[in-house]
C-alpha cells in the first residue's frame, strides 16, 4: 500500500491497529458457530472448550482495545477525529464481549435449544457472523479511504458496504 508522506508528518495512522483488532473480534463472534453446533447436540465438554477460546479471543481484543486507546494519537492533525475512533473502538469491543456472554451463559445453564429452533437459529446466528464480517471489511477499508483523502471510488465502496451492515432484528 503506498504510503501518504503528508499523513506520516504529522501521525501514524491509527486504522491499522484497528484492523487487528476487528478480526480478533470476528474471530471470536464466529466461534459462536462450532460452539452452537455442540449446544444442539447436547456437547457440553467441546461446548465448554470452544467457550474458553471465545473467552480467550475476547481478553485478546480487550488487550488491543487498550493498547488503541494508549497509542491513539492525541495530534491536532489526524486524519479522523480520535473520539470517533475511540467510540468505533469501544463498538467493536462490544461484539466480541456480547460473545463471550453468549457462550458463558449458555453453557453455565446448560440451554438446551429445541430441535424445531435449530435450523432457524442456525440462520439467525449466521446472519449474525455476517455483520461482523461486513464490519471487518468496512474497517479494512479505511486505510484506503484515507490515502486518497476521501475522495473516489473508495469512498463509494466503503459506503455501500456501510449500507449492507445491517444486524438482524430479534425474532422475538
């Protein structure tokens, strides 16, 4: 990727960290899918072990939530307001927590998922990944954006993937 010397004057540019951290967090929210597939067969002990790396994976994004948050420039000239990456951040972090949520109370009550919900669930839980997968894009594309300054056929691309990010409602 070609480098904007004018962005390197003045701060480093913080999406790349973020990047990181978003797969990290993708990682962990599509773990849910092998954890649930052991849910629905009763699994408890693989339902147990993919709970730990879920855990595992989520205390690795709050570790590189919180080296963002010390090494985000506080510089008068970054590209990107540091609350908006701030705030983006701590909205990304939020995925893999709700994750490891998910798995810890789960499988601390042992929910067993009806047979007539599985297939369902299954899509629901699969749409779920996507979202965070289309967030991982978007992010990814950010450092694009910003080495042509916001302008062109990356901004139109970040925008329409931006427009597919949508969480699907509750079924309930």
């Amino acid at each position: 990727m070609p480098t904007n010397a004018f962005l390197g004057v003045f701060a480093k540019s913080p999406i790349k960290p973020m990047e990181e951290h978003i797969k990290k967090v993708h990682q962990a929210s599509k773990a849910l899918i092998p954890f649930f597939n052991h849910v629905f067969k009763e699994e408890w002990v693989q339902a147990e072990e993919l709970r730990i790396t879920i855990r595992n994976l989520e205390r690795e994004a709050d570790d590189m939530k919180r080296d963002i948050r010390l090494q985000l420039p506080r510089g008068l000239f970054m590209p990107v307001e540091r609350t908006d990456l701030l705030e983006l951040v701590t909205q990304q972090d939020k995925i893999a927590n709700k994750a490891k949520d998910i798995a810890g109370r789960v499988l601390g009550r042992k929910l067993e998922i009806p047979q007539s919900l599985q297939a369902e669930f299954s899509i629901y839980l699969q749409r779920c990944i996507e979202a965070t997968e289309k967030a991982a894009e978007a992010i990814n594309e950010l450092d694009d954006l910003l080495e042509t300054g916001f302008r062109g056929r990356e901004v139109g691309f970040v925008a329409v993937s931006y427009t597919h990010l949508t969480l699907p409602t509750t079924p309930y």
